[in-house]
C-alpha cells in the first residue's frame, strides 16, 4: 500500500544561553528550540499542525516545554534577533 500523506518533524535551533539547571543544578548552556509538526501530502509540507519551544540542558539532558515569551526573553539575552 503507497501512502500519499504523513507528517514530518522540524527542529530549529534558535538560541544556546548559559543558565542554571532546575534538575541537575548546573549552570551550563541551555539550548532553545523550536519544533514544527507539519502535515504532508505527496511528500510536499501542506500546513503546519503545532509548534513547541523546548529549552534543553546541555549538562543532563533533561528538556521542558517553555512559552513564546521566554522563548523571546531568552534570545534577547543571548544577543539573537528575534523572529516574527
């Protein structure tokens, strides 16, 4: 059987800033990341299903879903321009 739709996985890497770790209790660099789950049809991205900032810790690995405002906080701070 040939599927014609499916869904494919963006990540984008959009900023690294040092901060401490509410896990391991590190500061080290915390990477941030934006996921996309796109739907697909014939292979070709039809429209965008959800998007998901995730702040993950370099030193552990533990990863947390985080908000547009952190997310806009978080590349202020590490000198990052800011996307729309």
């Amino acid at each position: 059987m040939f599927l014609i739709f499916g869904f494919r996985n963006e990540t984008l890497r959009l900023a690294a800033i040092s901060l401490l770790c509410q896990v391991c209790g590190h500061r080290a660099a915390h990477i941030v990341y934006r996921l996309i789950t796109r739907f697909t049809f014939f292979f070709v991205p039809a429209f965008r299903l959800s998007t998901h900032y995730q702040l993950q810790c370099t030193a552990c690995g533990v990863a947390q879903i985080i908000s547009q405002d952190l997310v806009t906080r978080y590349q202020q701070e590490a000198g990052v321009p800011v996307q729309a």
